[in-house]
C-alpha cells in the first residue's frame, strides 16, 4: 500500500473510478482515423433541441454572475409539467450528482445499501464511498428481481437503488411489481427509483414514478436532461420527493452545482416537447433496426425498452470490441456489469446503426476465421 493509498478514506481505498465510454476524439488520436461514431454513452443522437442553442446564446452575457442556486425558474417549468411542488424537486449536476446526494443524506458507513446485479454503476460507486456495505442482489432474466431485493432489506438498510429501466440491460419493472415492492419495504429504507429513460418507455405496464410519490413518502424518483433530451453535457438532472427528503437532500447539495447555461438549456428544451416525442419515435425505429441486424447474424439480446441494448455475442466480446473499434464504431463492453459475453450499443441515426451492424457483422468474421 503506498504512502497515499494509507491515507485514503476506507471507503475510497477499493473504489474503481467510474469507466466512461471512449470519446471518439480519443479514439481518432490513438488509430489516426477519422469518421468515427460513438455509440457507447446512450446519448441522443439527434443533438440538443434547435432551441437550446438560441435560450443559451441569450444568457452568455450574464456568465459573471453566479448561477441561480435554488434553479427557480427550472423548477417552476417542471413543476407544471409533472404536477409536483417546486419543494419537492432537488436539482443536480446530472442526475450522477443527484444519486449521490442521497447517499450522502442518508447513508452512515457500514450500513447497507441495496442494489441489483447488473445495475447501472454509479449506484454501488457512490455506496461505496461513503463506505457503506453494497448489497447486490441477484437478477432475474436480466433485470431486477424485486421480491429479493425487499427481501434482502435489513434493519441497518438505509436506501435501495432501482434502476427502471435499468442500463445496461434496457429491462424494465412493471407497475404492479414496484408498487408491491413500495408497498412492502419498511419505512426506514429510502428508495430511488432512478428514471433516467422514462420519455423512452412506451410499454403501458411501465409505471410513472411521479403518480407514485404521494402514496410512498419515502421514494425518490431521480430524472435526467441527459438522455432524451439531449443535453449530456451540460449536465442537468433532478429529483423528485417528499418536501422532507427534499430538504435533507439539499442540505448536502453544493450551493451552485448546476450552471447557468445548463439552468436555461433544460427549460427550453422541456419546453420543446415535439422534439422529445420525434426522438423517441425516432428510438424506437432504430431499435427494431438493430435487432433486426441482430437476428440475421443469429445473435441473441436482451430486450430493451430504452435506447440502448445489449447483445450477445459470446465469449470474445472483447475482441469483437477491439474490432469494431478499429472499423471506427464505438460500442460498450459491459463485462464490468458482470455481462462477459454482451456487448452494449446505443441507439444512433439510422446511417450508424447500419454502420455498427456492419462492423459487428465484420468482428464476427474475422472471430470465425481466425
Ligand atoms: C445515463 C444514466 C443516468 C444519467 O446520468 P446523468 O448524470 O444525468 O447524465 C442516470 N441513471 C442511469 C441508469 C443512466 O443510465
């Protein structure tokens, strides 16, 4: 152990920072070639609404100034929308922040905090900082299984992550299975139930978060600017609780986590609802696409509902990896998620996803022949 590492909060000591798909700016300086797509991020690959660039343009003048801490004027816009109180919405520097804002709240180290197998990473990430013990729970058919997760809930339990629906595995829960599950935890667990993919979902077993909040005062349903609405990079996200959570969250909250132009990009951009709703019809289009492309190279997925999905395709998923890199296609291995044989692809422009299939396609090949 070197003279830092003993230094180290425990919590801290083990952790693995958080692998973010690879840039294609990184990929074009390491092969030297050019053309490259990224379909490793889940991000929107239709860009921003037309009416961010326009709302942002119009507040570069004020960027002297702090931005609003309370974010007032996004609230209010999502408060209309979601029919929530303004105190019942916590903003975060994506919804990343917001996820460890509640770790933060509510986790003392060495109590427990209950994920699923599979789940997306930041969950376990953020529990482990606070050096809280991680409980993973088996998956069922990929997704969550719920009665083991209320089963594996303890006294010294404090909060249990859901991801619905959940990355990398694109599987959902339906209504009746998280209202059950709602139903029978004890009240001092909290629960997230992390909606990063809601605009997406279109099956109607999915359940609305939101619809759920009055009955459970102890859920917490984390949203994102991120995915549909394609604002990544300017990192907003957001949760939606009781007032009193709500409070205990933005007792931890750092006073300006979310930035100016990110404040008014997330307005404009709720505001610009035609966009969404092409976005997703344009989603699931492309979804159909790639599975189509899967089964004519007889490879089996996992069905999603978001804008990603994962793919099986075998034991030399790394060098499947590795090959539709060098054709210059970015994609995502998930080995990390316990997944060794998958391979995650998000959902790009109908011209990409032919390309990722392509290359796909190649990378079997050349798996044959060598
Ligand atoms: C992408 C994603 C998020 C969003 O993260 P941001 O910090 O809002 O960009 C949250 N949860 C899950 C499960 C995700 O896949």
């Amino acid at each position: 152990m070197s003279a830092i590492d003993q230094l180290l909060a425990s919590g801290v000591r083990g952790l693995q920072p958080y692998q973010p798909g690879k840039p294609a700016e990184a990929l074009e300086r390491e092969l030297g070639i050019t053309n490259i797509i990224k379909l490793a991020s889940n991000e929107n690959p239709h860009g921003p609404s037309p009416v961010v660039a326009a709302a942002i343009t119009d507040v570069l003048s004020g960027l002297s100034r702090y931005p609003d801490g309370s974010g007032y004027s996004l609230k209010q816009a999502l408060s209309e929308r979601l029919g929530v109180g303004k105190s019942q919405i916590t903003l975060g520097n994506g919804s990343n922040d917001v996820l460890d804002l509640v770790t933060r709240a509510f986790v003392d180290p060495g109590q427990q905090v209950v994920v699923a197998e599979h789940a997306f990473a930041v969950y376990s990430l953020s529990a482990k900082s606070v050096n809280a013990q991680l409980i993973v729970v088996p998956a069922r058919d990929f997704g969550h299984d719920l009665d083991a997760m209320a089963a594996a809930v303890t006294p010294s339990t404090r909060v249990v992550f859901v991801a619905n629906p959940n990355n990398p595995t694109g599987t959902y829960q339906d209504s009746a299975s998280v209202e059950e599950f709602l139903e029978v935890l004890p009240t001092t667990v909290v629960t997230v139930v992390d909606e990063a993919y809601f605009e997406y979902v279109k099956d109607r077993n999915y359940p609305d978060g939101v619809e759920l909040l009055p009955r459970f005062p102890n859920l917490i349903v984390v949203r994102t600017f991120s995915k549909a609405y394609g604002l990544a990079g300017l990192r907003v996200g957001y949760a939606m609780a009781s007032d009193q959570i709500t409070e205990a969250l933005n007792r931890v909250r750092h006073p300006f986590n979310v930035n100016s132009l990110a404040l008014v990009a997330a307005e404009a951009a709720l505001n610009d609802e035609s966009f969404v709703v092409e976005c997703v019809y344009e989603n699931q289009r492309g979804l159909k696409q790639l599975e189509s492309g899967f089964a004519e190279l007889d490879l089996e997925w996992i069905p999603s509902v978001a804008n990603f999905i994962c793919v099986r395709v075998g034991a030399n998923a790394t060098k499947i990896f590795d090959s539709m890199l060098r054709q210059g296609v970015i994609v995502r291995p998930v080995a990390n998620y316990g997944l060794t044989e998958h391979l995650r692809i998000s959902v790009g422009l109908d011209q990409e996803n032919r390309r990722a299939l392509h290359a796909l396609k190649i990378a079997l090949r050349e798996r044959v022949s060598t």
